[in-house]
C-alpha cells in the first residue's frame, strides 16, 4: 500500500492484470503485449492521476456501508438497555461529582443517540465522495483524452458503481486537491472517539467492583490477572479506546498527507488511501465486538444504585426553587456532615410538611419521566436501520434493464 508515485505502482499492477486476462480471453500468451498493451490500450485515456483517486472515492463508499450497519446496531444495542433500564434511578455525575438523580436508561439512551448521530454525519461526509476528476488525466488538462470521454467514463461508473458520481466542475483542483479526504477522516475519528468516550464511561461505571462506583457489570470476558485471582477487567472497553486511538492517529496521518502535496498533484495519496481503510475496517470490528462481547450483557447493580440514591445529597437541587437556594446549599453541607438524609432534615427544620416532600421528590419529577417510567427518549423512537437498507448519501441509480 505504502508507495512513492502517488499510486502508479498500483494503477500499473491494475492494468497489466486486465491487459493479461484480456490476453488469455483473447486466446493469446499472457505478456504479449503486441496485441494488447497495458499503456497503449488499457490505460488509454487515462492517468494514475485520475483513476486511483477516483478508485479510492469509490472503495470508500462501499466499504463505509458495513461501518454504518455496525454503528447503528450498536446505537440499537444502547437503546435497548436503555429500555431495560428506564425504572432504575440513579445519581448523575458532572465533572465526577454528584450532580442530580436521572435515570440508568436515560443515561444509556444518551450513549444511542449520540452514536445514531455519527451515522447521519458519516453518510454526509460520504456524499463528498460522488465528485470524482476522471477525465483529468495527468494534472487535469485532459490531456491525450478525446472529447467526450469524461462524459462517456462518468456514465459507465454511475451504471456499473450504482453511485450518483459526477465529474468536478474544475479538474485541474480536483486533481491536486485531497480536502475531501480530510473530512471523511475527521468524520471517522469523530465517530471513534465519541465511541471511546462511552467505553471510558462504562469502565467508570463498572468500576471495583466493591471500591469503584459499582453501578453496572460488563461480561467478564477474560481473566484480568495472572496473580490477583478473580479479578476481571474491562477488556472490550479497553479494546475499542485503542481503536480510537489508532482512529485519531490515522486522520493526523491524512491531514501531513493532505498538506504536503504540491502543486498540480498530492504525491501521497497512498498512505491516505491506507490509512483511511484501515480505520473504516477497525471501527467497523470494534462496533461488533463492544456490541456483542460488552453492550448486549450489561447488568445494573439495582440495589446498589437504590442505596446510594437514598443516601444522595443531590434531590437538594429540586427542593432549591421551594426553600431557596442558600437553605437547599446549607442542607446539603449539614446532611453531609452528619449523614443524615436530606428529607429528614427538611421536615425536622419545618421547611415541608412530609406530603409536599413526597410531591417534589417523586421520581418522575426527578428524572423528567412520566410516572409509569416506560417513556422511551429519542434513541428508543428513532427507528432502527436494517443493515441490508442503509444507503450512503450518494443517491443509487437504478440499474439499466
């Protein structure tokens, strides 16, 4: 993959392997290029410049679509945990602090919509794709290219890809420009780390198990230690981190690469090429494998997360708009202090009478949920995406009859 001469090698391999099957299908000796040439023929009225540019916008788009089929099973992975768990109530955290109660499933429906959102963000930067500079030839003059053909081999393409490709409006930047690799990287990279970020999340959640926050399990996957006995570790979660890590290494990669091309022609679009297929197989597997291995057995610590609910300090903030929020803050420092619940104090002080207490603590009002608790948020209303309908933003032309 990784070669000088902005792919030639490549382009050059590719036409002598159609000129030697036309060769055997023609009845003659593979080699013997009097008949059919790799240059002459096979290559007429083309350049490195134009195809393998283009053959990389082509690969990308299809290679992207089992990327986006992994994501959205993955989002609907969440989603459904986040049904699962829409009843179990919960302290959230802000800078890793006790911020207010919400519920586990809302926390996980979070973690589907944000994936949900990569795909929408992905199929858009795929769409940059369909513009591709065939007809350019060398450095987008159309040189030894007759009339007509550029519109003649975006025809074929469209029919024999099903892409809605077109031919740039300006060959000559088309032809020295990579920006769009650019884009579609940072599209991947987005994706990977927002997906690190949910694996870091579930490593804190699943933290101990008796010293950590000890929220949820994950699937013991392995054994974590070969002198602590039992211990396990967030092995999946750990995985996906550094395919992220990889992810955002490969789009620093592309973008030295995109900068240092020069003049009418990027030299390196190798290492772009690369860089960005090994990212879209990577996230593609980790998907799977946090889908599979990690989302679709995680348990809540039910009663765990009913104690220190019980025991949190945080409802003080729905009592601040009724007792004012300098009483709510002295509450809180007190019930902290001496341990005492937050609703003790409050009814032993005389700022509530036990009902009004019990009105503003209930978990719906709390949470933001409806009182029977099976509200499904945005994730669980998006609709699931089955991997044998999803499309890029690159409309598909019907093929002809």
């Amino acid at each position: 993959m990784i070669q000088g001469g902005a792919g030639t090698s490549t382009n050059m391999n590719a036409n002598e392997v159609i000129t030697n099957r036309a060769l055997e299908i023609g009845g003659h000796a593979k080699g013997d290029y009097s008949f059919i040439n790799p240059n002459d023929h096979t290559n007429h009225s083309q350049s490195t410049n134009d195809t393998y540019p283009t053959a990389i916008k082509i690969a990308l788009a299809f290679s992207l679509q089992n990327l986006l089929g992994e994501l959205t099973l993955l989002a609907d992975a969440f989603a459904a945990k986040g049904r699962e768990f829409s009843h179990v109530i919960k302290v959230g955290r802000t800078q890793l602090q006790d911020a207010v109660p919400m519920t586990l499933g809302q926390e996980f429906n979070a973690f589907a919509t944000t994936l949900r959102e990569d795909v929408q963000r992905l199929e858009d930067a795929v769409a940059l794709l369909g513009e591709v500079n065939m007809g350019a030839t060398a450095i987008g003059t159309a040189i030894n290219a007759p009339v007509g053909y550029k519109e003649a081999v975006i025809k074929h393409l469209r029919t024999i890809t099903g892409l809605e490709l077109v031919t740039a409006g300006d060959l000559v930047e088309s032809t020295s420009d990579t920006g769009v690799f650019i884009t579609f990287s940072g599209a991947l990279k987005r994706s990977a780390l927002k997906m690190s970020k949910i694996a870091n999340d579930l490593r804190l959640l699943s933290s101990g198990p008796q010293a950590g926050f000890g929220e949820i399990n994950l699937p013991a996957r392995q054994a974590g230690s070969s002198i602590m006995p039992g211990k396990v570790n967030p092995v999946i979660p750990e995985a996906v981190s550094q395919v992220a890590y990889s992810v955002a290494g490969a789009d620093v990669t592309v973008s030295m690469a995109v900068e240092g091309g020069q003049l009418q022609l990027n030299a390196f679009e190798p290492i772009i090429a690369h860089s960005l297929f090994q990212s879209i197989t990577w996230l593609e597997r980790a998907c799977q494998t946090f889908r599979v291995n990690c989302v679709n057995g995680i348990t809540a610590n039910e009663a765990a997360l009913e104690d220190t609910v019980a025991r949190s300090v945080t409802v003080i903030t729905a009592l601040a708009p009724v007792i004012g929020y300098a009483p709510a803050a002295q509450l809180a420092k007190q019930a902290l202090a001496t341990n005492e619940p937050i609703a003790d104090l409050v009814v032993a002080q005389g700022l509530l009478d036990p009902v009004q207490l019990e009105e503003i603590l209930k978990p719906e009002r709390l949470t933001g949920l409806p009182a029977d608790h099976g509200v499904e948020n945005t994730a669980d209303n998006a609709e699931a995406v089955p991997r044998d309908e999803m499309t890029s933003e690159i409309p598909v032309v019907p093929s002809p009859e």
